[in-house]
C-alpha cells in the first residue's frame, strides 16, 4: 500500500498520549516530557506527541543499540 504525501503528512501530524504507547519506557518519556494535547487515538486530554516525534525516537534508539547485519 502506498500512500501520498498529503496523507503522510496528516499521520506524522496526529498526536499519541503516553498511555495509548505500550512500551512502558517511551511512555513515561511522553508522560515527563510530552504536551499535553488530545490524542488522536483515545481521545483523551493529556500528555501527547505527534507521531513522527515518536517515529524519531524509535529511529533513534535503533541506530544506537542495533547494527546492520549480513543478509
């Protein structure tokens, strides 16, 4: 499935709170450090950040702690 540009765009704008996250320590990290904003997701008022925020974060800690492998 490809998507255009235009709906890129909209998905790295919405915002996630910390408890529609599962992973417990990106979480917290949202719930210390994120706006608070209405989640897309559940709807609710509370400490968010916008998708590609997230998306940068786990980009991030893959180039830290993983290596390429042969294929």
């Amino acid at each position: 499935m490809t998507i255009s540009y235009d709906e890129h765009e909209g998905l790295t704008q919405r915002d996630i709170c910390f408890e529609c996250i599962g992973d417990s320590y990106l979480s917290g990290l949202v719930e210390k450090d994120g706006q608070n904003a209405e989640c897309f997701y559940c709807k609710e008022e509370q400490a968010c950040i916008s998708l590609k925020e997230l998306a940068d974060r786990v980009e991030g800690a893959f180039e830290t702690h993983f290596a390429r492998t042969a294929d």
